[in-house]
C-alpha cells in the first residue's frame, strides 16, 4: 500500500503486486519535481531457499510502477536502503551479497 498527500488530505493505493516476489520490503522513498521513488527489497522463498532483490518503484501522481533492478553477477541477494531525488535524477544505494561477500550496491535512474 501507498499512501499519497495534496497537503490537505491523504489518499491509499495498492501497490503493484507480482506472483514471484510476495513479500516486498520499502526502506526509502524520495521524491523531486512530481515524482517520487520507493525502494527496498522483495523476499520470495523460504528459509534456507529464501532470496533477496532490489525493489524499485516511481510513483507520478497517478500511478505505481515497478522498475527493473539490474543483477549483479555472481551475487545472490541484493537489497536497497536508501535513496535520493533531483529533477536529473535518483540514486539508490544498498548491497549485493553472497554467503561470504557484501559490496556496495548503487543504482541511477
């Protein structure tokens, strides 16, 4: 769910749901000239099977959408934790890991 304010009054929306990722985790959101971005990550699995992706979503005003996170390779999991806007653009941070590695994640859109 999504919650969006005019400045006098506050407004629900659900967000975009997907059968591969069922559970998503927002951590930040920022928002520049209209626009605003949300990003997290989606678990999908159980235990020991469990896995981590980047979530990434833009929300205009109007609607909710869901971008595409690049894949690191070589790395299993990958989460984003925070993220800030201009009118050129957003920057997001997390990590990608494995069982063994992390390393510094950044995505711009």
């Amino acid at each position: 769910m999504v919650e969006s304010g005019n400045g006098n009054s506050w407004r629900e929306s659900l967000t975009p749901q997907s059968t591969k990722f069922p559970f998503g985790v927002p951590a930040d959101i920022a928002c520049s000239s209209g626009r605003c971005t949300i990003v997290g990550s989606l678990l999908y699995g159980f235990a020991q099977t469990s896995k981590f992706t980047s979530l990434i979503m833009t929300w205009n005003g109007h609607k909710l959408s869901t971008l595409r996170s690049l894949a690191v390779d070589g790395f299993r999991d990958s989460d984003l934790g925070g993220v800030t806007c201009a009118a050129s653009g957003c920057w997001a941070v997390g990590e990608s890991a494995t069982q063994k590695i992390s390393r510094t994640l950044i995505e711009r859109s």
